[in-house]
C-alpha cells in the first residue's frame, strides 16, 4: 500500500512538471531511462498503456515547450533560494521573507499557466480512459497528502 501512495504522489508531480513524459520514448527506442525521472515515467507510461505513438506525440510536445519551462524551473530553483536565504538570513525580518515568497509565487503562477497549456496540448493524445486513470492518480495522491497532513498535525498536537 505504501508503494502505492509514494507511486500516485510521485506520479501527480510528474504530470504537474510535465517535462518527466518525454522519457518514455526513450525506452520505447530500447534506449534505458537512467534518471530516477525517466523510471518514473517509464511506470507512469506503462501505468497509462502508453502506445508508442502517443509517447512520440507527448515527446514533440514537450520538446516543443522546452524554451518556455527550462528558464522557469531555473527561475524557480532561484526564487526558492532566493526564499531559503531570506528566512535563514541574521537579520531576518517578515517583509524580506514576504518579498522573497511572492517571488517563488510569481515564477510558479507562471509555471502554472504552462503546465496548462502543456495539458492542452498533451490531453488530446490520451484516450478517455487514461485521461480517467490520471484524475484517479492525482486523487489518491490529493488524499494520501491529507492523510499525511491528518497525522502531522496529530503528532505535533502531543
């Protein structure tokens, strides 16, 4: 069961970064996925049913978005440091780290509005069914999150 949960959480940050489903169709090209992300969406293909042809598609999509989300996930990893240095400074004060998180939450407002658009596109390929399968993964994660949240939240109340 919990192979189960980590696999739906780990799979939902797949969808939202989008990036990690091009590597499928590596391993459908016999070439072996050596990133802990391309084993990830070699299960989240396998998971799916991915045709080989669907992966291609997914992969030229992606490929094609590649300008527009290289440069916000830098922009994010910045912004995140950016956050971390602020909270972590010696003169450390609440409207630092309000400016610093309103960074993060800017870069990812517009990672957000590309992960949109990158569905837009990929939706389309998938069959009704696996399109199913991706809300009934994204669900299990959204409650096994609640549950974890459920339980910290007991644990620190003792």
């Amino acid at each position: 069961m919990k192979t189960t949960k980590w696999l739906s959480i780990t799979l939902a940050a797949a969808l939202n970064v989008g990036g990690w489903l091009a590597t499928p169709s590596l391993a459908a090209d016999g070439v072996a996925p050596v990133t802990p992300h391309g084993r990830i969406a070699q299960r989240l293909a396998e998971k799916l049913n991915l045709t080989a042809d669907q992966k291609a598609q997914i992969k030229a999509v992606l490929s094609g978005e590649k300008d527009t989300l290289m440069p916000l996930l830098g922009q994010l990893h910045d912004a995140r440091k950016g956050l971390r240095a602020a909270i972590h400074a010696s003169d450390a004060n609440e409207t630092a780290v309000r400016a610093a998180a309103a960074k993060v939450a800017a870069v990812e407002g517009d990672l957000a509005v590309e992960r949109m658009k990158i569905y837009g596109k990929i939706a389309p390929i998938l069959t009704d069914e696996q399109r199913r399968q991706i809300a009934d993964f994204e669900q299990r994660a959204d409650n096994f999150v609640d549950g974890a949240l459920g339980r910290i939240g007991e644990r620190l109340g003792d």
